[in-house]
C-alpha cells in the first residue's frame, strides 16, 4: 500500500480490495520518535494485516485510539464509531455493536482512526466457548528483567503436563502463554480456569519469589502475577500481532522458547522490523497443533 506524502492537513483517498478510504492528516506523527506517521502506520498495518486479522476475525473487538499519538490522550472503544464505511461489518454483543474485523479495508479505516492497539475477545462471535487458551503473565514492575524468565518457568510446566505452548509478548511488558485447542473439544471458560488455577499455583508454590496469584497490584510488590483469570467470557487481551502504544512502537509478537531461553527483549519486536521477522518465522501460533487438554482435566476434575 502506498500513501503520496501530503502536509498534515491534507486527506488522501485510496482504494483497497475495491474499497475507497479517505486518509486524514497521512503525515501526522503517531511515534515521534520513530518517526512512524500515520501513512507508515496504515503500510505497517497492511503489511501485518494476514497475521492480525487471523485473531482478530469473528471476534469483538475492542480498539485503543490515540488521536494525537502513542504518548497522548487515549480512550477505550467498543462500540463501532460514527460514521462508517458500507464495508465495515458490525456485531452486538450485550447491547455493544462491536466492529467486526474482518478485512484489510476495515483495517485500514481503524488505523486511519488512530487505533493504535486492537484487543479482541476470546471467544468468537455468536458463541460462548474459547477459541483458545491464554495465561497471562503480568509484572508489577516496569521494567521487568525476569520476565523471560517467568515465562520459561510457566512454559516448562506446561510441557510438563504434555502441553505444547507458544510464548508471545504482550507487545508492553508483559507475556502470555498461547495454547491452542481444537474446537470440536468444546472445552469451556471454567474448565481453562480450573487449568490455570492449578499450573499458577504451583507456580507459585516452587517460586514463591517470583510469582503471585495476588490480584491487586498495590500487594503484589515486585512479584510477577499470573493472571489466569483474564481468560474469560466477554473479555478481551493483546491480539498477537497488535501494535502498542509504547515508545518502541512495539509488536505483541510471538517467540520460540529458545527466545526466551535467550532473555528476549520484547521492546526489539516493533513496527520497523516485524515485517522481517514474519517473512523468516511465519506464524509461530499457527505452527502449532491444537492441543488437547482431556488428561489434564481427567486428573484435576477429580
């Protein structure tokens, strides 16, 4: 995709897969200091746009829009903005007409709205169960230099109990833990939770000066938390492959374990060069079969 340079005040129009899209303000900085604008940002999202839009498809999403850059004021949307584009697919959730993210045009017109973070839900539209399972491990400080660590702990328990995982940054300072599982299963949000309970716990139990299952961040101290609670009906998390408003411009992005085996800094995943990193790994989630979870909760439902 390519946007002609024009002074900020200027809107460019283009046509994506026989959509027309009217570009505000192409040369408005959005990460000043990468000097990413706003038409870089629309050409980072293209180029990002068939591994994002896999988890963002059929799904609610809810978006974070920086009108004036990562570093401004900010505001949470869920319900689809005013006016939209005929391409712009919309589905209701709970008396919220969410928008439905389903192709590059929509993309785009988000991206030219400023949306800087795309937060889907975990469960797809019109049902109730997960389309996958998250554990997200969430420092009390930032910076975190034991955040790999943490994560590689987690990972190894997991393989442990014959689950394969893939490790992904949260794109800020966080990481999760990204199981996928097949759908015919119909394994439900209780039956993850249960899951996640009992690898945090013992988590906790070996390496009670790492992690926590402390909630509230004001007691947590410097102790990384195990959130295995977020994972959850209605609610949402970093997709894989989202932008973030950091000052890195940083990129959730998934890792090999031999990553995090190497102390990966997720600050050196960003919009300059995940395009890069994409063409060499893939999809690193997508590389992984669907793992089924059946001895693991024959154990612990007893």
């Amino acid at each position: 995709m390519a946007t002609t340079a024009r002074p900020s005040h200027a809107k460019g129009t283009i046509v994506i897969d026989g959509c027309e899209l009217t570009v505000t303000n192409p040369e408005k900085l959005l990460w000043p200091e990468k000097r990413i604008t706003k038409a870089m940002y629309l050409e980072k999202l293209a180029q990002l746009s068939p591994y994002l839009l896999t988890y963002c498809r059929n799904r609610y999403l809810t978006t974070i829009r920086f009108p004036h850059g990562w570093n401004d004021k900010s505001f949470y949307q869920k319900n689809a903005p005013e006016p939209r584009p005929d391409f712009v697919r919309t589905a209701m959730l709970d008396s919220i007409n969410y928008v439905h993210l389903d192709s590059l045009p929509t993309l785009l017109w988000l991206g030219n709205l400023a949306c800087l973070e795309f937060h889907p839900s975990f469960h797809r539209i019109g049902e109730r169960l997960p389309a996958e399972w998250l554990i997200d491990i969430d420092p009390s400080v930032d910076p975190e230099p034991r955040i790999m660590e943490a994560a590689g702990i987690i990972g190894e328990i997991l393989d442990k109990m014959n689950i394969r995982s893939v490790p992904k940054t949260s794109g800020a300072t966080g990481v999760q833990i990204y199981v996928p599982i097949p759908q015919e299963k119909g394994y439900t949000f209780e039956q993850l939770r249960r899951i996640g309970e009992f690898v945090a716990s013992y988590a906790v139990k070996q390496h009670p000066r790492l992690f926590t299952i402390e909630r509230l961040k004001k007691n947590r101290g410097t102790l990384i938390y195990i959130d295995y609670l977020q994972h959850w009906y209605g609610k949402t998390l970093s997709a894989p492959y989202t932008p973030r408003a950091r000052v890195d411009a940083s990129v959730s992005t998934p890792l090999t374990w031999d990553e995090v085996g190497r102390r990966a800094d997720p600050r050196d995943f960003h919009l300059l060069n995940i395009g890069e990193r994409l063409q060499q790994k893939g999809d690193l989630i997508a590389q992984l079969p669907p793992q089924s979870l059946d001895h693991v909760l024959s154990i612990i439902q007893k």
